[in-house]
C-alpha cells in the first residue's frame, strides 16, 4: 500500500532514511535545512503488513525525484504516484541501483530524459585528508547571498546581476557555504548541501572563470571538510565521471570512489 506522509510521519521517515544513511542523504537533510519541510515536499511510503519497504520524495523547490527502495515493483508504485499527481518533473538524482529504475518507468509514461550524466559517489577517509585551506577561506553570512548568486550566474553563462527569481535565492543557505573573496566579490565557494547523523555532503563547488587553475577548489573545499571534520561528520561528494580535473583536485585532497549515482535532467 503507498501512502502519502505527513509531519507526524517524520519520525518514521527518518528511521526509514537512516537504515541507508548515505543513500538518503537529501532526505535527511531536507528536515536539517528547513523547518518545515512538508510545505514544499511530499513523502510517499510503500508499505506491507506494516512494515515501509521504500520512501519516495518530490523534493518541490527543486522538481526533483529521489527514490530508494530495493524492489522495482515499489519504484514503478512510486513513479506511477507522482506521474498521477502531475508533478513538474525537472531532475531525478539518486544512486544508480534507484535511479535506472525510475528512469525506466517514467519512460513508460512517455516521460523521458533530455540528459543523463553518470557520476561517482567519493568519501574522504579523515586519515588521508590533505589539507589545502590557508585560512583565507570564510563562512558565508546572509549578506553573502547577492554574491554567491552573481558567481553562480556567471558560471551558467547568465548576466552577472541578473534577477533570480525568490524562490531561487531560498534555495541557499548561506552559512553552509565557504568562500574565497576578493575585492568583496565571491571567486570560488563550496557548500554542504547535505547533511545528516554521520555524513557531511558537499556540493556547489565553483570557481570564477578568471581565477580557475589557481587551486582554490581544493581550498574552498579543503576549509569545509576541516570545519565538519572537527563535528564528527564523515565527508562526501559527487564527481561527473568525465570531469577529469574535478577528480584529479579530490583524490589529491585525499578522496576515494565508493558508489556510483546517476543525474537525469527533464526538459
């Protein structure tokens, strides 16, 4: 039976999510960024005599779909249920094993990726972390975000100062994001765009195009694992299987490849 999940179901979200920590990692984290998640997202669970056997979730701010369940038969339940609900589709991110899978079925729909990008799940053993922070590194503030969006919009090819609409810009927590400055302007940054018990995950990894090659990834990086490290948090981080360089700059911090994961992206 699918059911749809409500704020009293939190709990048993969370229980559900932590027998796989790192798989669930942008659901645990959607209830760590945001008071109330349920304003933007829908929950749905697959259960039988009782017991959930998956967990499903439109992550709304994003159009977003994110399945885990280890039977096709739950993931077509699933997708079948948001399809129904004429969800706006825009993305599915989720490990390969989840992602092929819903991939398939919403094909059935007639719904079908304008691009799929394989990527790689990588961990950093804290006993092989090679620190390139120098201390030149911030955390962001509230009074970051007009920066850190005009660095963004140059990285998409977009005008610097172009709006972004409001519910863009809610997407971004500043204090999770560190920052290399100059001249008051961001020209690198990284994030943790994920986060739970045990995990820190980091995304949002940008350099401006004019300072690229001057190894501030790996400081931008380096200064967020330094800052989670010393919480107790294991650090991890998504890789495109063909961004050479990326690769290259993580497994010198000290990175290791763990699991595979795809990104589909929906017209």
């Amino acid at each position: 039976m699918l059911r749809e999940l409500t704020a009293a179901d939190q709990q048993l979200i969370l229980d559900f999510a932590y027998q796989r920590e790192i798989e669930n990692m942008f659901v645990i984290g959607s209830f760590e960024f945001s008071d109330n998640p349920f304003e933007f997202n829908t929950y749905l669970g697959y259960f039988e005599n009782g017991t959930m056997l998956g967990l499903g979730v439109y992550f709304g701010r994003w159009s977003d779909i994110t399945l885990n369940a280890e039977s096709t038969t739950v993931i077509n339940a699933f997708v079948d249920e948001f399809v129904k609900q004429n969800r706006p589709l825009k993305y599915v991110v989720a490990f390969r094993r989840h992602a092929l899978p819903t991939i398939e079925r919403l094909k059935h729909h007639g719904i079908v990726p304008a691009k799929i990008t394989e990527q790689t799940l990588y961990q950093l053993p804290p006993e092989k972390f090679h620190d390139c922070s120098t201390g030149a590194e911030v955390q962001g503030t509230a009074d970051d975000i007009d920066a850190i969006i005009r660095l963004g919009n140059i990285m998409e090819g977009r005008e610097a100062d172009q709006e972004v609409p409001a519910h863009e810009r809610a997407r971004i927590s500043p204090h999770y994001e560190w920052l290399l400055k100059q001249e008051g302007e961001v020209i690198a940054k990284a994030n943790i765009h994920g986060i739970s018990k045990h995990y820190a995950q980091i995304g949002g990894v940008m350099t401006h195009p004019e300072h690229q090659n001057k190894g501030y990834a790996k400081q931008t990086v380096s200064a967020i694992c330094k800052y989670w490290f010393a919480r107790e948090k294991q650090l991890t981080l998504f890789v495109n299987n063909d961004n050479l360089p990326a690769i290259r700059a993580y497994t010198r911090l000290g990175f290791e490849p763990i699991d595979e994961y795809i990104h589909a992206e929906y017209a």
